[in-house]
C-alpha cells in the first residue's frame, strides 16, 4: 500500500511541475519584477529537498517542528488573503466597464444634440439671406424704376449717387442670372446705363458744338453733375467728353495760327505761348468746377496744346526750311523750352501717361535731351566763364521737355552749320590778332605764358556743346564734335605749329679764332629771348589744349545718347598737340646744341700736344657754360607751369649734347699727358655744370630729376675714364688692356682704336695691342659701372700715378 501512495504523489508532483514549467523568458520577467529570497519562489523547487532542509534529522525535526507549522501556516494566510483582493479587484473592473457604458451614451446624446442646433443655424442663415436677397431685390427694382425717371429730368446729381447703389447692388444677383425677372433688371440697367451715356454726350454736344458758329454755353450745375455719372459709367464716355471740349476748346487756335498767318511763323512764336497762358486761365476762370480734379483738365489742355503745336511748327518749317536761319531757330527754340519749363512747374505731367506721349516719355536710353545735364537757360545766357569743362549741374527732370521742342532736331544742321562758320572765323581772328600783337612778351614772373587764345576757343566750345545738348544728344552732337575736331586741328596748325619760329642752317658765323678769345656775354644762341619765350609758349598751349581736349571728350561722352558714345574720339586731336609738344621741345634742344657746337669744334682743333701745364678751365668750357645760362633760365621761367616738359628738355639736350662731347673728344689727337690732365679738368667742370643744369641761374635750387643726372653721370663719367685711359701708360700692355677694359664699360676694339690714337699710336704698333684686346675681352667688366677707382692703375710706375694723384687734388681744388 504504501508502495501505491509514493507512485501516486510522484505522478502528482510530475503533473505539478509539468503545468508549473515556465519558459526561460517569463521566469526572468518574474524574477525582475518580484524579486525574492524565498526558495518557495524558485524556478528549481524541490518539495523534498526543501522538507530536507527544514528537518535534516529525526532530533531536529521533532523539536522544531512547531515552528515551522506555524510559519507555513502564515503563509497560507497571506495566500487567501491574496486571493480576496484578486476578488476586489475583479469587482473594481466591473465597476469602471459601467462608468464606460454611460459616458458613451452621454456622448451620443449630445451628437444629436449638436446636429439639430447646426440644422437650426442653416435654418437661420437661409432666411436671413432671403430676407437680404428680397431687399436687395426691392432696391434694385426701385432703383431702376428711379434711374430712368432721373435720366429723364436730368436729374444727374441724384443719379450718379443712385446709379453706384444699384450696380453694387446689381453685384449681388450674379449668381441669379438663371432667373428671368433678375435677367430682365439687369438688362434694363445696362440700357439706363447706355442711354445715360448717350444722353450725357449729347448734352455736352449741345453746350459745346463742335460744328457751326454757336458759341459754348458756359458752365452748369447739371454739366458738372453729368461728368460725376461719366465717372462711374464706361470709361470711354469720360473719355470722349475730354476729347471733345479739349478739341472745341482749342479749335479757335488753329484758325489763329493757320500755317499762311503772319503770326505762325518762328518769329512770332510767343504768341502761341501767350495764347494758351490766356486760354488756360480763361478755362480755370470758367470752367474749373466743372470737371472733377482728378480729370487733370488744364494739363490735358495743355498738353494736347503742345501736340497741335509741334505738329504745326513741324509742317510750316518744312514748307519754309530755306528761311531758317540759327538766330531765329534758337530763338524759337529757346522760348519753347522756356514754355516747356514753365509746363514742369505748374504741372506733374501725370496725364502723359496716357499713352499719347508714350513715346517721348520711355525713349531708348536717354534720347530725350532734356532728361540730361544742364537746365535749358536762356539761349543768350550761355557765354560761359573762362574755366575747364568739368562743372555739371543736375537739372531736376522735366517730363514736359522736347514735348513741343522736339519738331526743331531735324533742322538743328543750320546751328551746325552755322557753328562752322562761326569757328572759321574766330581761328582767322585768332590768326590774325597774333600776326598784329605779335608773339606774348617774355615771361618775367614764374609760369609759362599760355596763349590766351586757347581759352577763348574751349569757352566757346563749351558754349556750343551745352547748347547743342539743350537741342538734342542724338546725331546733331556727333556733327558738333566733327566740327570741333577739325578746329582743333586747325588751332593746332595755324596758331601752334605754324608759328614756332624756323631754324636757320647757318652755323652762326662765328669763326674759330673768335670763339677761343670769346669774351662772356657774346651772342651766339641763334633764337632771340623772344624767340625762346615764344616756343615755351606754344608748348605750354599745347599742352592746356591736349588737357582740356581730353576733358571735352569726357563730357561730350557724357551728354551724347548712350547708343552714340563709341562715334566720340578726340585721340587724334590729342595727338596733335603732343607733337606740337615733341616740336617744341626738339627745337629749343637744337638751339642749344647748336649753341655749343663752335665752341665743341674748337676744343677739336686746340693743338693738345703742345699743352705744357694745366691751368683754367679752357675758352670752350666757359663759352659752353655761357650758352646753358644764357638759354636755360629763359625755358625753365617760361616752362614752370609745366615741369615734366622742362625735365623732358633737359634730358634731350644731355642725351644730344654729351654723346656729340665724346666725339669731339676723340677727335683732340695727338695728345700729350698734361694735355690729357687738362682735358680731365675740362670734362669734370663741364660735368658739374650739366649736373647743376636744371637750376642753373634759379634763386630756388632744387634737386635735379634721378632720371636726368643718371644721364649726366652716366655719360660724363664715359669722357672721364676715356681720358683716364689715355693718360695711363701703354706698357706692359697687358696690364694697359685690362686697365681699358676694366675701365670702360662699353669696352669695344672700335673705342680702344680712338683711344689709341688719341696717344698717337702708329696703326703698327696699334695692330698687336688690338690682337691682345681681342683676347682679353670675353673677360666680364667688373666692378661697378664707371668705377674711377685709382687703385686699378697701381701697375703704373710711381711717377704717373703720382701726376694723377695732384691732378685729383687739383680738381677737388678748385670746385
């Protein structure tokens, strides 16, 4: 029996644990949230292992027995009480599945609720638009009924309050067009409408007939009401009574100034102007309330006024082209754009838009020429200020401008024409005040003499210029600046170059033994001071003309039309005087090399072999020194307004002079050593000189331009080391060839010849020195150029060094 009962609990333990068995999973999550000490709780428990645990022996087990029977039974009081709340809770669920269920119904019922009161609300707004729709509707019946009754007794004032209500009205019934009645008043309003239109143009027709003699009635109440209706009917109606009143209004005009009157031709212009002034204060006197402000009708009178008007004036020029002459022309055209001027002040040109000046109001870029520079001043006020071209006032934009003006451009040629002429003219005059005052005095203060000429001719340049901007900046300002240039180019020629004085080819017949006993202060530059300020003169015009020149270009530029600025180029104007420069330079050059010329001829024919001691500096040096300060403080005062020019001549005459000196120093042969010493004394002093040259004769010393004593040195010190080689003895001639070529260094066998025969070599004897030359020169120069260092010449026997050391101090000595 017992066997049985342990079979049966094992099978009922296998069962237990079978449904006990939890996955891994869930065992885990359990764990997490109920976590417990109690081997109970455990996964893994054993019943008899954990029976084992409590009653390890038959001592222990009978002894604590008690307890342990207690603390289970705890335990199972915790258990039902467990259960009970499992019990509680299920209740508390029954509880809010309840509240659930009424709070659903609740919600349903206020649904409904809401669906009827939304019925209600269209309900609401149904009547009250049909109790809207049926006033509008007895508007709108009455209001039509009223407006043709109105129409009928001209009751216009009431009408046009009326005819607004019921068209806003009318608005209203557009979406019950399908229904017939609503149609039938609709139409009736477009016919009231029309008939309006129709009734109110031929009032005015009446009031003021286009056709037969009736005089215009003058201006009415029912008029002035008839024209607040025009506003609020089709915008053509408005239209058509401006053009006919403007067209009334002005036909008396065109009978005034018919193209045979006497007072329609240019002379007699500003009666057209004064006509329209008395006609626009007669219309504002008569009829300014008539027509509503915004109508604008004194501008429309004016502005259709200017159209008539350049129509008319465009005609009769063309008919009578051969009687205009520039005087007239610029008098009709100044007085127009003073019309034009007096147009932008009283009026904003807000009507222009209309399309009818459409084409003068967005021309292409800036071919309205008033929409430029300058105001349009007076025609006779434009003689100008003596000055440059560079002021440029803005003019406020004038929408009126070449609104009338604008028919005188095709016969702006006889301004051109006429602009031609009168520049002949003044170049003659130019010519021949020139030819009567003789050339400008010397210049005694500071500042070369410009002629003064030359602003005469750029003031009327300027004159012409912003005149003919005034007429137009098309094509006429491209015929202007043809005539400009080619009286640049004639100033240029006929005053300029045709006056520098001529150079004679005579050498200035001075003989050779004159010149060696020259005393200072004899005559030899061939220009007379005249001569000399007269050249400085036209270089420094030529150079205010070659300035300005381009600066006229510039603001030709500016006023011509943007599509015209490419035809505008004075480059070869500029030209010109910048070879009136390079003339005038060159010849004041020659002068002064020629100048010099005897006195380098002389020291050519000096017997230098027969010089015994070195004394002075020699006649020639002192004649040369005589002509640089006899020349030279005349060009310098006379050029001092433009220094650059004055360096330019200083360095021309170095770079001719000094190059003219060297040969001439070749040509001193056969010379002796103290010949040669004296020659070295010569070229330093003439060096200082040349160095000292651009302030030479000045209260003012100032420091002479780098560019020119870089020639000065340069070329100087060439003639000293030349003479340096000539006095350094010729052997060993190793060390003579290398001194040369060390020395000098252009070094080349044509130089090294000279110089040989400056020593009076025999060609013999010159023939191997050549040969070793020629093998030594591959040899690069050193040291710096022009190096004068004695130590090179160390070779030399003790006394020739010696004789170079006193002829240094010598030097040093006397500057």
């Amino acid at each position: 029996g017992g066997g049985m009962m342990e079979e049966e609990e094992l099978e009922f333990v296998e069962e237990l644990e079978a449904v006990l068995q939890l996955t891994p999973d869930v065992q885990l999550a359990i764990e997490q949230v109920f976590p417990s000490q109690d081997p109970l709780d455990r996964a893994d428990f054993n019943a008899v292992e954990y029976i084992n645990t409590l009653f390890p022996t038959e001592q222990v087990s009978i002894v604590s027995f008690t307890s342990v029977v207690s603390g289970l039974s705890y335990k199972y009081y915790d258990w039902c009480a467990l259960e009970e709340a499992q019990k509680a809770i299920q209740q508390l669920f029954g509880k809010i599945k309840d509240i659930k269920d009424k709070a659903e119904k609740s919600e349903q019922m206020v649904k409904e609720i809401t669906r009827d009161i939304k019925q209600l609300d269209h309900a609401k707004r149904h009547l009250t638009t049909s109790i809207t729709t049926l006033n509008h509707l007895h508007m709108l019946a009455g209001g039509v009924d009223s407006l043709e009754a109105m129409t009928r007794r001209r009751q216009y004032g009431e009408v046009a309050n009326l005819l607004q209500g019921v068209m806003n009205v009318l608005e209203h019934f557009h979406k019950y067009m399908g229904i017939p009645q609503i149609r039938q008043l609709s139409e009736r309003v477009k016919a009231a409408q029309t008939e309006l239109g129709q009734q109110i143009l031929a009032d005015f027709e009446e009031a003021f007939p286009s056709q037969g003699t009736k005089r215009p009635g003058g201006p009415s109440n029912v008029l002035r009401d008839a024209c607040l209706v025009a506003n609020i009917l089709d915008p053509r109606i408005k239209q058509e009574i401006i053009k006919k009143f403007i067209k009334q209004h002005l036909s008396e005009y065109l009978v005034l100034f018919q193209e045979n009157q006497d007072v329609a031709w240019l002379d007699k212009i500003d009666r057209r102007y004064a006509w329209i002034k008395r006609q626009l204060v007669d219309y504002e006197e008569k009829y300014g309330r008539m027509f509503p402000r915004e109508w604008y009708m004194t501008e429309r009178i004016a502005v259709e006024f200017c159209h008539v008007t350049r129509t008319e004036l465009a005609k009769i020029m063309r008919t009578r082209a051969k009687e205009i002459e520039v005087k007239l022309l610029l008098f009709a055209i100044q007085r127009t754009t003073n019309f034009e001027g007096f147009l932008a002040k009283r009026f904003s040109g807000c009507t222009l838009t209309d399309g009818t000046l459409k084409k003068l109001e967005c021309p292409p870029p800036s071919t309205n020429p008033f929409l430029e520079d300058e105001p349009a001043p007076e025609m006779e006020e434009l003689t100008m200020e003596k000055g440059d071209l560079d002021q440029k006032p803005k003019a406020p934009d004038n929408p009126f401008h070449g609104i009338v003006s604008k028919c005188f451009e095709p016969h702006l040629y006889v301004y051109i024409e006429s602009q031609d002429k009168n520049l002949g003219e003044l170049i003659d005059r130019f010519v021949a005040d020139f030819k009567a005052q003789g050339p400008p005095k010397p210049n005694t203060e500071e500042g070369g003499a410009v002629l003064p000429s030359c602003a005469d001719l750029f003031v009327y340049y300027k004159k012409c210029m912003v005149q003919c901007s005034q007429l137009s900046t098309g094509e006429p300002m491209i015929a202007l600046t043809t005539i400009f240039q080619k009286y640049l180019r004639e100033y240029a020629w006929k005053i300029l170059s045709g006056n520098l004085p001529k150079t004679t080819s005579s050498s200035g017949g001075l003989t050779i033994s004159s010149l060696l006993k020259e005393k200072e202060g004899s005559e030899v530059a061939k220009f007379t001071l005249e001569e000399l300020c007269l050249i400085c003169g036209i270089l420094s015009t030529a150079e205010y003309c070659l300035a300005t020149t381009q600066q006229l270009e510039e603001k030709l530029k500016e006023k011509v039309d943007v599509s015209l600025i490419e035809r505008i180029n004075l480059t070869g104007e500029m030209d010109t005087f910048s070879t009136v420069i390079s003339s005038s330079i060159q010849l004041l050059v020659q002068d002064l090399d020629a100048a010099c010329d005897p006195a380098l001829t002389a020291m050519s024919k000096m017997q230098w072999q027969n010089v015994e001691h070195v004394g002075d500096q020699s006649p020639y040096v002192t004649s040369v020194i005589l002509h640089i300060k006899q020349n030279v403080p005349i060009i310098r005062d006379n050029l001092a307004s433009t220094r650059k020019y004055f360096t330019q001549f200083c360095i021309k005459f170095a770079n001719s002079f000094i190059p003219k000196f060297i040969t001439h120093l070749f040509k001193c042969k056969p010379i002796s050593m103290v010949g040669a010493e004296q020659l070295l004394l010569d070229t330093h002093s003439l060096k200082m000189v040349l160095l000292d040259l651009p302030s030479i004769g000045s209260q003012v010393v100032r420091k002479a331009p780098a560019s020119y004593t870089k020639i000065v040195v340069k070329g100087m010190t060439r003639a000293e080391m030349i003479l340096k080689v000539v006095m350094a003895p010729h052997e060993p001639l190793v060390v003579f060839v290398d001194n040369y070529i060390k020395l000098l260094t252009d070094c080349n066998t044509e130089t090294f010849q000279k110089i040989l025969d400056m020593k009076g070599l025999k060609r013999s004897e010159q023939s191997s020195m050549l040969e070793l030359l020629r093998q030594r020169l591959p040899t690069p120069p050193s040291g710096p150029e022009g190096s004068s260092s004695l130590s090179l010449l160390a070779p030399t026997p003790e006394q020739e060094s010696s004789r170079i050391r006193k002829l240094e101090k010598l030097i040093k000595k006397r500057l």
